[in-house]
C-alpha cells in the first residue's frame, strides 16, 4: 500500500479490494476490455500519469500496450472500460477516510460512477457503476517511480 498523499505518476498494479484481482487487458489488442485476473504478472501493469493543474486527475495507461484506459464520451452506469489510444482522464480520489489506501476511480466528466466489477471471477469486466457501495474500492500497488 502506498500513503495517499504519495499518488503520484508511477508504474502500479490495481487491485480491487473486495476480491483481491487485478486489472488487466482482455488480450493484446490495441482496443481491449479491461478484466479482473487473480494474477499480477507485468502484462498487468499500469502507469497513472497525473494531470497538471487537475486534482486527484490522471491518464490510467497500459505498461503494455501503451493504451489508455477509457469510456465513452458520455458515461452511464453499466457502461464497460475499455483501452483505446485516446487519452482519457479518471478521478482518482481517496475513499472516505479511515479506509486505509483505498481510492475511487470515476471518469473525470462524472464523479458520480465508479469503477467496478459485476462478478467476482476470474475474466469478468470491468464496469461502472452509479452505487458507491457495490465493489467500488480500489488499491493502487506501486512498482515503480
């Protein structure tokens, strides 16, 4: 776990709290699905490349692919996270406080959706979600600067 205050540009793993899995790409298409695997290997890895002037705003990229995670133009809750090459900006903010290094990921447009899963398997998508309770927290898992 890193200090909140230390979210910075960096190589991370993200793991969803609840289930213990990490993020991944679907395959190694240049647009992909983003999934949860058990696993963590280096394919697995993401760069946060904070935004200046933005609070809590980054580009979430694939170490991989060097594709950009991202949603549609207009979010809705149910709506899959994808990788494309267009950069896209996420808040990513702490959860409320007491919960440890715990963060939310919402698209900057809307911070009203989260980041979450459906299923808790392995290979299930990654999707939003307008309930702040429903698998909504996140660990951010750094590698390297």
């Amino acid at each position: 776990m890193i200090d909140q205050a230390t979210l910075q540009t960096a190589t991370y793993n993200i793991r969803h709290i609840a289930t213990g899995q990490y993020v991944a790409l679907k395959d190694t298409k240049r647009t992909s699905t983003l999934i949860v695997l058990q696993d963590s290997h280096f394919e697995h890895l993401w760069v946060l490349d904070k935004l200046a002037g933005l609070e809590d705003t980054y580009h979430v990229r694939s170490f991989l692919q060097n594709t950009f995670a991202q949603t549609g133009e207009s979010p809705t809750a149910g709506a899959g996270i994808t990788s494309g090459t267009e950069s896209y900006p996420w808040l990513i903010r702490p959860a409320a406080s007491g919960f440890g290094d715990f963060y939310l990921i919402s698209p900057h447009s809307d911070p009203s959706l989260y980041w979450t899963i459906v299923k808790t398997k392995d290979g299930t998508n990654a999707i939003l979600t307008n309930n702040p309770q429903h698998h909504v927290y996140w660990e951010f898992v750094k590698i390297s600067a």
